[in-house]
C-alpha cells in the first residue's frame, strides 16, 4: 500500500489532512445514514398502519427493494474514503460485477428444494460471524441496512466514529455463534459466495484509517480479556496516544465511544495437548481414553477428544473454541474417559488371552457379568479436572492438571493443557490490524529507545508489548498469524531502520513449517513473499558491502550469520508462480542466468562476485592513478604491488572471519567467487606490466676475478621492486591455489611473465651480496663476536647474506624444474664466488698487521686478527654443504628423474657436486694460502734465530732461547685463537716452511764453507725444535705433507756436521747402499755392474777370516779383451783399524775375467773392534800393469753385521758381492760435502784419490 512507500507518518499524517478537507461531505454522509437506518428501522410496519412515509422515502423503499435489497448488504459499506484508495470508476465496476453474481447466486439458490424451510441467519449476523464481532465489523454489520450507494460521490465514506453496535441481545448473538472445535460456525449462509466475502473484505482493508485502527485499539484496551489485564490500563491508555500522536480531544472522544460499546464476545480456546499416568480401566492393564470439555454454566453443550486406544499415555493435540458468558465465575471442566465399544458376551470372552493380572480378570469378569445381565456397558471414567476461568490470565496458559475422581484420595493421572482467552474475528482484517499496531509501536518503540541500527532484539516496550497481546487475543489470531504480521512489518520498518537480523531470523523460522503445510492462504503466502522482496535489497546490500564493516566485530559476524540464514531457509520455500523476489530494475547487477529474478543462492553468489567488483573498483579509485602512469617504472611497480597487498589482505580477512560463516550456514564458498573475480582482474592489471618490465631490465657487470673490486652498476631498483612485485603475485596465487587445487585460475602460471627476470634478480642478489661482503669486511673489527665463538661479525654477515639468497629462492618458490636446476646452479656458483671474494678481502685486511720494525730489525708477531680471520674464512667453509642442501637441491633432482629420466637427474647431481666440492676446495685454499702467508712472515725472524742459534749454541747464548721463545709466543695465540684444525694445519704449514728454510740455509751454509760444528748446532736446534712442534702426542713429521723434506733436511745436516773421517766412512756406507740395489736387481743394473766377486766371511775368536773364492765376469780393462785381476782387503773405517790390521791382497790371475783366487785371509781383530758400528770390509778388484798404475776394475762392501760367528769356513754361506766403481756416489751427499771441505788436506786428497780412480 502507498504508506509502505512513503512512510508510516507521512502516510498516516496525508490521511488527516485529506480527512479535514473533507469534514463536509462526512458530516451529510452521517446524517444521512441517519435517516436511513430509522427507514430501516420501521421496514416492518405497514404503511397504512402507521404514520405514512414521505414521498422520497417511499421511492427509496422501493428501490431498494426491487433488487432485494442488494446494496445495503454489500455496497457502500467498502468504498474508499481517501484520495489514495480505489477511484469510483473502479467502485462502479466492482459494485456491478457484484451485483451480476449475487443475482446468479440467487437464481441457483431458488432450485434447492429446502431453501423455503432454511432459516437464514440475518445479514449483520453473516458478518458478524465472518468479520468477527469487535467494534469495526459490528459498524460493519449496521451499515448492511444501508440504502444503495454506489453512486455516491468519489471520497465519501463512513466514519468509524459513527457506526453503532448491534441491538441485538450479547446473549442471543453468543449462543447463534457458538464455535465447534475445528473452528466453524454453527450456521450457514448460502446467499453469499465466498468470493464475494473476500472482495469486500479486501474493499474494507484497503479503507482502514489510523483512526479507525486507533479506535479498535481503545475498544479493545476498554474491553480488556484476561485476569489481570486492568491493572494498567490508564498508563497503556496514555501510551496509545503517544505512540499514535492523537491530541487530548481526539483521544477523548475516541475513548468515550470505546467505553460507550459492548464488551466483546468472549471464547476459551482450549488445547488437550496429552495425558500421562493414566489408570487402566480394561483387562489388558491399559484404557481408551478420549476427553469430554464443558463450561460449568453450559454444562449441556459438551465437546470429545478422539478415542485413543490401548494407551496410558494418550497424545491429542487437538483445538475447541467455547464461547463463555461469564468468565469470572465459569469453570472449565475435562472428564477422562475409558471407550468401552458395545461388544457380546463371546466377543468379551475372547479377550481372554489379553488378561493381565488379577485385576484384569475381575475387570473381565464384571463386564461379561453386566454384558450379560443388561446386554451393555457403558463407558468407564478415569478422572475429571476442573479449572476456574479467572485463572486464565490474558497471554494464555499452558499447564499440567492431576485428575481426580469421586471416592479416590489417589490421583487418576495427568492432563497437559493449553487454555487461552479470545474473541472472534476474520483472520483478514484482524491480521491487518496486527501489523498497522506492529508497525505504528515498532516506530515509536524505534523513537523512543533510539537503538543503533542492527541492535533492536524484538522486545518491545511493556505496554506495547501488553497492546499486542490483548489485540491477539480479541481477535483470534493464531502464533501463526502473529508471525506473519511481524514478518511483514518488521521487513518493511528494516528498509528505514536496520533491526536485527538474528530478531528477522527467529520470525522467519516460526513461519517456515505453516508455510510449507500450506496452512497460511495464498494471499498470507504473497504478503509473506512482499515482506522478503522488502528485505532482500538490505541483505544483499549487506554482502556486497561487508568490507565497510569492521571484521572483528563480534556483531558484524553474528548478523552476517543471521543474515545469511534467513536466505538459506527462503531457499527452503517455493515462490508464487511468476513472483520476482529480485525485481530487474531493483538488481540490474545480477546476472542473466537469476530467471525469474528468484533463484537466492545464484543471487547470493552475485551479491558476493559484486562486492568483490566494488571492492577492487574502490580501491582502483583510491589509490593513486599518477603512480600507476608514471614513467619511472619502480613507482608503476610499487603501485601494483599496494593493490595486490590490500586485495590479498580482503582476501585473508574473508578466510578469517567470513569464509567459515559462508560455508557452515549457506554451504558456499565464499572466498573462493572473490578470488575468482580478483584472479580476472589481477590478470588483466599486471600480467602486460611485467612481461614489458622484464623486456627493459638491462644485465649487469661483474669482474672476470672474483676476489677483484665491483663495477659500479646502474640502479637497480627496479628489479628489486619486480622480486617484490613477484612475491605478491606468488601470495596471490597460493591464495588460490592452496585452497581450490583443481581450479584452473588465469594467474596460475605467472611465474612464466617472470622468466627473463629472474636470472637479473640472481645477478642483483649477488651484485648486493659481494658490495655488502666489501662492506663488512670493511667495517668489521676482526674480534669475535663473543667468548663462545672464535668468528667475527664480518663472518657472521657474510652467512647471512648467504641465507638472504637462500630465503630469496625459498620465496621465488620456481615451480618449473629444468629452470629451477639452472637458476639453482648459478646460486652455488654465486655463493662460491662471494666465499673466494669474501676470502681474498679478509686477507687484505690482516695483510699489514703484526709487523713491527726498528733500527736493526723487522719483527712479525701473530695477532688474534690474524686467526680471526683465519676462523672466518673456515666459517664461510663449512657453511656451504649445509647452504646448499638447504636449497632443496635434492628436491629438484628427485623431480628431475620424475620428470626425464634417473640417468639425466644422476648426471646433473655430479655436476653440481663437482661445483660444490671446488668451491669447497678453493675456500679451503684461501685458508691455507692465508696461513701460508702468515708463516712467511715469521719466516725472517725464525732464520735469524736459527742462524744465531746454529754459530753461537756451543757458547751458551740465548739465541735458541729467544728462537723458542718467539714459537711459544705465536703458537700460543694461534692455540687459543684457532680450531683445532686449523691449528693443525697452521703448524704443519710453518713445519714445512721452517724445513724449507733450513734446506736453504744449509745450502747457503755449504756455499759459505760453514765448519762441520754449524751444522751440527742446526741440527741439535732442528731437534729441539721437533719435539717443540709436537702436537698432542703426534710427531709433526705426520701432519706435514711432505716429511720426506724433513727426512732430507736432518740426513743432511747429520752428513754435514759429521767430521772428515766420518764423512768418509759415510761415502762408503752410501757405496755399500748403492751395492745392495745392484744385489736385488743386477739385471737392471748391469751397465753398473762391474762383476761378480764371491766371498766368504766370519769372526773366529780375536780373527776375522775372509776367504776369496772367486771372480765372476770382471769388466776387461786391457786391449786383449781380459784383466789381470788381484783382490785387496781393507777394513773401514782405516783410522779404527790402522794400528791393527794388516792389508791383504791375493795373487795376479792374467788374462782371466773369471779369476778363480781360492785365498783364505786371517786378521786379528780384537772383539770391540768386531763391534764396531757400520765397520766395512772393502773389497777392491783391480787390473794389475806393468807399466803403469794398476787400475781400478770394481770394489765391493760386505758390513760386519753381516759377518757370523763360526768354527769353520766350511760352514759360512758364500757371497756374491758386486763390484761397483766410484760412479754415482760422486754425486751423492756425502762426496759433495768432502768437496767442500777443501781447507781439510785428508778431505782434499780423498776426494782427489776418488777422482782419480774414477777417471782411469
């Protein structure tokens, strides 16, 4: 109706204005029903019995009886009194269709046969009974006696206020219009058809004014049903004016015509709900109860219950309608029976088998004995309740009730009831009424209270609250009515003031079941379906606008929920044929598919994909649009990168606070349609920046060196901000596809816009990466960072960098694995150059350090920086393996034999290995070159000490001490400093340097003709040394890697320092050396091999007796091809045996190269000289001349070690000793040293005798 458009009050106040403009015409219309009631009032008297009528009144009878008096039934009764109402054209059409079928009903009516014995109820009665019988409807009833007035002129109407009740007798009318128990009249009126009822019931709504509505409400607050319904009566009075906003005068006479009517009718609607406990009244232990229900002033007209059978606990649940007469004093009274059915004698005894007990049998026995005897049974009663009237209050009752029985203290069982006070009235216009009061309260209640929006709950103020109640119950309204009333009003009053969705939600849910019963008409079920279109537009503007609403508000939520709920139980109903719950012109932003404009859930999804839209056109909007058309493309970047950030925080907020909401109450996935449309939108956005972004990005330069200086790049933020970009393009997807793994989504496969950027992020990650190493190497003050670590915070930078890069990959998260195994391979290959970049500019920072000079000397000391940076290089080492297993390297090669082939991903696994084991290596190298470097500086001052040492040790000097000193002193540091590895390794690498040095220091020493003593001090200083160099328990031979130096060095100094005579004897142990090779290989020494000499040897008592047996294959040294050979015995050393021991020499054999000798030698030797160390029997061969010198054909050695003790020669293994010449040994050490002693004549003339021998 036209005042749900434009407002309660402002309809309300237009109906008032337009009422005074037309006082006038009212005030002849009044006095016109006048006269025609008091003409209607002396029908009955014959005109010539009586005072004659006037002439006009005449005419008027008889029109109005020509067409039986049809108007005054039906005509002006429901016409419009306002501008707003139906116009008289309209009037005149619906009048005379009416007309057409009332006359047709009345010639039907004419051919039932007993139409002349029906009595028909008089017409004020027929409204009575179908209006009800509350003020209006009794005007109603009156003005049936109208003359016709459908000619009467547009906007005249009947005032409520003068409409009069029926004369008729209250008593008369209750007992013609007592209510049966389904609710329906006792009589009948065939006269009228049922739809010509509704269409002036529908007239008569559409006429309803405030006032009207008003002076229902104060009849009914006047007339009030239900004890205890007075007590505030004056103060619901005052409230219904205020609520209404009708002056005091108004008020008054409206009130004083209330009070000058009849009470209204009154009826006790009575529920028989069930009975529990009942007593058994049959044999089988159980009864058939049914209810009869009386009024005590009434007690002949009775109503039942239907028989339930076989039960103590009976469920009815059905509904009666009494009508009372006297409420104060009446008593409600229910009788409990148990149906016995006339049965015969046979028939009671075949109930035998369903006896229980022995009560059953006496109970059996008695019936048969009076069946038999009288040949019936009546039925038994179980119990009565009886309740009094005024215990009904005026909002009804629901209660239990023991029913008790005459003679019986025990209680007979229970009965649950439900007993309420009421009028009658048509369900029509009582529902109507329901929601003009609802509505009219519900706006004040809202101007009274002033409630946020969402926050009223439904609770009215307490005399509204008490003006519903009595209104319901003096019309009859049942809770379904109520409901709808509510529903229909509180979606209308919504559109202007939010109220709560949890209060519309709780309306809805009572409504549901009626509705689906198809309990409520067609007409309730449209009012019903209007009231939801109202509303729908507020619930869907909620969805679409929740983002303005704040997420943590618990109350935001809860109405969500609410809101939500309502939709999911309409999508339970079915909608009138063609309704458009979402009209076109109201939701033009639904989609196309939404036919016919009805579908809810198409429409939540709708609602949802637009806010979605709104959203992102909202944040389009704010954000500034100059950044997006900039031309500095990091600006560009950064501004996608604002608008991914906020649609990804919408996005996390539906996750957390909507998403759960959506699903358990709607079964809908909520974040899922927002994500479609933002995936759309993002696609088309950023997809064209990047891929034109990563056309423009320019590579940068890097030395060929690693350990070299940086080139100086361009900026480079502008790859950074696309890694950005990037990273909010990935959160996105994740978004998506972590949640709906099987959707196919646009931005999927953005890391494909990326391809030719990422190797530019790599090189920017790395660029940053070796300028941030500069810096903390730069900055760093080489002490460790705290007392449990022996690394600096340069180290600890550096790994960090390391593990930015790693995070880095992690984010880029690259799912494409061939591409993943390239950009992984040059991340090991960065981290390997930043560790040889990182090493090389930790060895320029401690390269000056530690070294002090003054007026004589440069000094080195370790210093704790030193092994600082030693223990960072060896950090940044170890950190490498478990970097790159981090990387997730093993990952991508399983996914690589997945994809290819085991082979392809074994082959990638060996390469990238060998990459990881050099850069291992080269970090490695960087430590080692760096201690090396260390011990070349202490290199000068160990060679100073040692030379010092070596040329005073004899003449107690400190020069040793001070060398020993300088060790401890550095060593210490680099013990407490260092690990233990590099400990290690650092005092190898000096060991080794240190040995270097001594091998060039005797060198040097040699050249210099340093005496024998020298060398000997270096070598006593060289053993000190050793067993300084020690280290746990290991010799340092073992961690040095090439300790055959040191073997060389000590055998070295050993020769030098021995003295003439025992570097003699040493020359010819080394011959004695060089002979036993030749003794285990001859073969392939033969060009050395000058024959074969056999010997026999062994100490006999004070002797030695050496027996020559023969020559084998001597070399010919004269032109005829053969040798004069002869053999000479000497013992070495010649100093030990000179005194003692004669020489022996055999005989000349000419011309033979197998000289048999067959001589036996015996020299007296005392037994310490049989002991003595390396002595030597030294065979010489030579070819004897007559001329000329004799000349050397071979010598061979046989050690007296070798000699055994024995009786007998004949028991003494032979020999086979080669003959060697001076050749080689010439060369070797020993020789080389007596060369150098040309100050020594026995050294000088030795080595001349040795040349010379070799030479012939």
């Amino acid at each position: 109706m036209a005042g749900t458009e434009i407002g309660l009050w402002e309809y309300f106040k237009r109906l008032q204005e337009e009422g005074e403009q037309g006082a006038r015409s009212r005030h002849a219309d009044e006095c016109r029903v006048e006269r025609i009631a008091l003409l209607d009032q002396q029908q009955t008297v014959p005109f010539g019995d009586g005072e004659e009528a006037d002439e006009s009144d005449t005419v008027q009878l008889q029109v109005r009886q020509s067409d039986g008096e049809f108007f005054e039934k039906f005509g002006s009764v429901m016409r419009n009194r306002t501008s707003l109402m139906v116009s008289e054209s309209i009037d005149r059409e619906c009048a005379s269709s009416v007309a057409a079928e009332c006359s047709q009903e009345a010639e039907n009516s004419e051919a039932v046969e007993d139409s002349e014995e029906e009595h028909l109820p008089e017409e004020a009665e027929i409204f009575s009974r179908v209006l009800g019988s509350n003020s209006w409807t009794q005007r109603t009833c009156d003005l049936l006696h109208f003359e016709n007035r459908v000619a009467a002129a547009p906007g005249s109407g009947i005032d409520g206020a003068a409409a009069r009740r029926s004369t008729e007798p209250p008593t008369a009318r209750r007992r013609r219009s007592a209510v049966l128990r389904q609710g329906t009249i006792n009589g009948t009126f065939r006269g009228i058809k049922k739809e010509h009822m509704h269409l002036q019931t529908q007239a008569y709504l559409r006429n309803m004014t405030v006032e009207q509505l008003y002076a229902e409400v104060l009849y009914e607050t006047v007339h009030v049903i239900g004890f205890g319904a007075k007590e505030n009566q004056d103060e619901i009075l005052s409230f219904l004016k205020t609520a209404f906003k009708f002056d005091d005068e108004k008020h008054d006479m409206l009130l004083e015509e209330a009070r000058a009517k009849e009470a209204p009718d009154i009826l006790l609607n009575v529920e028989v709900i069930e009975a529990h406990e009942l007593h058994a009244k049959d044999c089988n232990g159980l009864s058939d109860p049914f209810c009869t229900l009386y009024l005590s002033n009434g007690p002949t007209q009775r109503y039942n219950t239907s028989v339930k059978t076989k039960t103590l606990k009976p469920t009815w649940e059905e509904h009666f309608s009494l009508p009372v007469e006297d409420p104060n004093n009446d008593v409600l009274v229910i009788e409990v029976w148990d149906f016995d059915p006339a049965e015969t004698v046979r028939e009671k005894l075949g109930k035998f088998s369903d006896v229980k007990g022995v009560k059953g049998f006496k109970k059996l026995f008695k019936e048969v004995a009076i069946t038999a005897s009288t040949g019936k049974h009546d039925n038994e009663l179980v119990g009565t309740v009886e309740i009094p009237l005024k215990e009904v209050v005026s909002g009804g009752v629901k209660l239990w009730r023991s029913l008790t029985k005459k003679g019986k203290s025990k209680s007979q069982g229970q009965v649950h009831l439900r007993l309420a006070l009421g009028a009658l009235k048509n369900v029509q216009v009582a529902t109507q009424e329901h929601r003009q009061l609802v509505r009219v309260l519900l706006k004040h209640d809202l101007e009274v209270t002033q409630p946020l929006p969402y926050k009223w709950s439904g609770r009215f103020l307490e005399l509204a609250d008490s003006v519903l109640n009595q209104h319901r119950i003096q019309t009859g309204l049942d809770e379904n009515h109520v409901q709808l009333a509510r529903w229909a009003e509180f979606c209308a009053v919504h559109i202007d003031h939010a109220l709560n969705f949890q209060l519309l939600g709780r309306t809805l849910e009572k409504l549901i079941r009626p509705i689906k019963d198809g309990v409520l008409s067609d007409e309730e079920a449209r009012v019903f379906w209007e009231a939801a279109r109202k509303l729908m537009p507020a619930c869907l503007t909620c969805i679409r606008k929740i983002r303005k609403l704040m997420p943590t508000d618990k109350d935001t939520l809860t109405q969500l929920e609410a809101l939500l709920s309502i939709l999911v139980q309409l999508t339970t109903l079915t909608p009138p044929k063609d309704f458009e719950l979402f009209p076109a012109n109201m939701f033009a932003w639904l989609s196309a598919s939404n036919e016919p404009h009805s579908d809810i859930h198409q429409s939540i999804q709708d609602a949802v994909r637009q806010g979605a839209k709104d959203w992102y056109d909202h944040i389009m909007e704010i954000n500034n649009d100059d950044d997006k058309k900039s031309d500095d493309q990091d600006i560009q970047l950064s501004y996608y990168i604002k608008i991914l950030s906020l649609l990804q925080s919408d996005l996390l907020k539906a996750i957390e606070y909507h998403d759960k909401i959506y699903s358990e109450v709607a079964q809908f996935e909520y974040t899922k349609v927002i994500y479609e449309v933002y995936d759309e939108r993002v696609f088309g956005l950023v997809e064209p920046v990047v891929q034109q972004t990563c056309k423009n990005l320019k590579p940068l330069r890097f030395n060929e060196d690693p350990t070299q200086g940086l080139y100086d790049n361009d900026d480079i933020t502008m790859g950074t901000s696309l890694f950005e970009l990037y990273i909010a393009l990935q959160r996105f997807v994740v978004m998506g596809k972590g949640r709906y793994l099987n959707e196919d989504y646009k931005c999927s496969k953005f890391h494909t816009w990326f391809v030719k950027g990422v190797a530019q992020w790599l090189d920017i990650a790395l660029y940053k990466a070796l300028k941030r190493i500069e810096k903390a190497v730069e900055l760093g003050n080489l002490q460790p960072i705290d007392e449990h670590v022996k690394f600096s915070s340069s180290a600890v930078d550096t790994l960090s960098i390391y593990y930015q890069i790693k995070v880095f990959w992690k984010q880029l998260n690259w799912p494409d694995v061939e591409s993943s195994y390239t950009f992984v391979a040059k991340i090991i290959d960065d981290i390997c150059r930043c560790s040889e970049f990182y090493a090389a500019k930790m060895s320029t920072r401690v390269a000056g350090l530690g070294e002090t000079e003054n007026a004589f000397s440069k000094k080195f000391e370790v210093t704790t920086e030193w092994c600082t940076a030693i223990n960072n290089i060896e950090y940044i080492r170890q950190a490498i393996h478990p970097f790159v297993l981090e990387l997730g390297l093993e990952n991508i090669l399983n996914s690589m034999a997945e994809f290819h082939s085991e082979s392809n991903a074994t082959q990638c696994r060996k390469t990238l290995q060998l990459v990881i084991d050099e850069a291992i290596d080269t970090v490695s190298n960087k430590i080692i070159d760096l201690i090396e470097i260390m011990a070349e500086k202490m290199i000068p001052s160990l060679h100073r000490f040692l030379v010092e040492a070596a040329e005073l040790l004899r003449q107690n000097n400190m020069s040793l001490d001070r060398l020993m000193d300088y060790l401890q002193k550095n060593f210490e540091t680099l013990h407490s400093h260092l690990s233990e590895e590099n400990f290690k390794r650092t005092l190898a690498i000096v060991w080794d340097k240190l040995t270097k040095q001594l091998q060039e220091l005797i060198d040097s020493s040699i050249e210099k003709r340093r005496p024998p003593s020298f060398f000997a001090n270096l070598s006593d200083a060289l053993g000190i040394m050793e067993g300084f160099f020690k280290y746990d328990e290991t010799e340092i031979a073992s961690l040095c890697e090439n300790s055959d130096l040191l073997a060389t060095t000590k055998a070295r100094l050993k020769m030098h320092s021995l003295d003439t005579s025992e570097l003699i004897q040493q020359y010819f142990l080394n011959r004695y050396e060089e002979q036993k090779l030749l003794t285990h290989t001859p073969s392939q020494n033969s060009e050395q091999c000058c024959g074969l000499l056999t010997v026999k040897c062994m100490f006999q008592d004070q002797y030695i007796k050496i027996e020559i047996l023969n020559g084998r294959n001597l070399r010919p040294t004269d032109s005829n091809g053969y040798c004069d050979s002869y053999v000479k015995v000497h013992l070495l050393p010649e100093e030990k045996f000179a005194g003692s021991v004669t020489k022996c020499k055999t005989k000349v054999h000419k011309k033979n190269l197998f000289p048999l000798y067959d001589e036996i030698f015996s020299m007296p030797i005392s037994e310490d000289l049989q002991r003595t160390e390396n002595a030597l029997i030294h065979f010489v061969v030579k070819d004897y001349e007559m001329l000329s010198s004799n000349e050397l054909v071979g010598e061979a050695f046989f050690p007296f070690s070798e000699v055994r003790f024995d009786s007998d020669l004949q028991n003494v293994a032979q020999f086979h000793l080669p003959l060697t010449r001076p050749s080689s040994a010439l060369e070797g050490e020993a020789f080389m040293a007596l060369e150098h002693r040309q100050g020594d004549k026995m050294a000088r003339d030795f080595v001349k005798k040795e040349r010379t021998r070799e030479s012939h």
